[in-house]
C-alpha cells in the first residue's frame, strides 16, 4: 500500500484539495476507507462543493460519512462518482430511494 500524505484537519483552498488529491489516484477508495456491504456509500449534494458522503447502514439507515483528511475525502468522493455510486440532491431524495428498495434496516 502507497504512504499517503495525510492532510488531517488543515484548512486547506478547494484547489489544494483537488491537487493533493491525485495521491488516491487508482486506488479503491472502498477498501482504503473500509466500506462494505452493510456500509454503503453514495453522494448528497448538488454540486462537487457542495456535498456530503454517507452511507447506507443496515443498523442505522443513512449516516454522515466523516474523514477528518479533507483530501482523502474528496478522492473519495471522486472515487464515488467515478464508480457510479448513487447521487442524491437531498437528503429526502436519499430516504425516498431507500424506502422505494427496501433496502434492510435492523434496529
């Protein structure tokens, strides 16, 4: 596995961000942030500045997705939108699909 540069809790500018980004280039974003089947992730938001990752949760339903690195979170995102995870403008959007699927909630 690559040592990446770990840009944890700077304030960095959006091209900052977008430049130290392409450290994550090829690598699946997934399996580096440990998701899997029972944590889904996919994109709220209505543009690439204005957006949050979440994830589906069998327990729990649509959570916040939180990486205190603001790099490694937009190449996740950009890893997102480049494997055709879902997008949603809003968070009812979100929920609307969900329930639509049925997708499994255990409380």
């Amino acid at each position: 596995m690559p040592n990446f540069i770990s840009y944890a809790n700077q304030n960095l500018s959006t091209e900052q961000i977008s430049h130290y980004s392409h450290q994550y280039a090829d690598i699946d974003m997934w399996q580096l942030t440990g998701q899997n089947e029972d944590y889904f992730p996919f994109v709220i938001g209505e543009d690439s500045t204005h957006y949050r990752i979440v994830y589906w949760s069998k327990k729990h339903g649509i959570i916040n997705y939180h990486d205190v690195d603001p790099v490694r979170y937009h190449a996740f995102l950009l890893w997102l939108l480049d494997n055709i995870h879902p997008v949603f403008s809003n968070q009812q959007q979100a929920e609307d699909f969900a329930k639509a699927r049925d997708w499994p909630r255990v409380d």
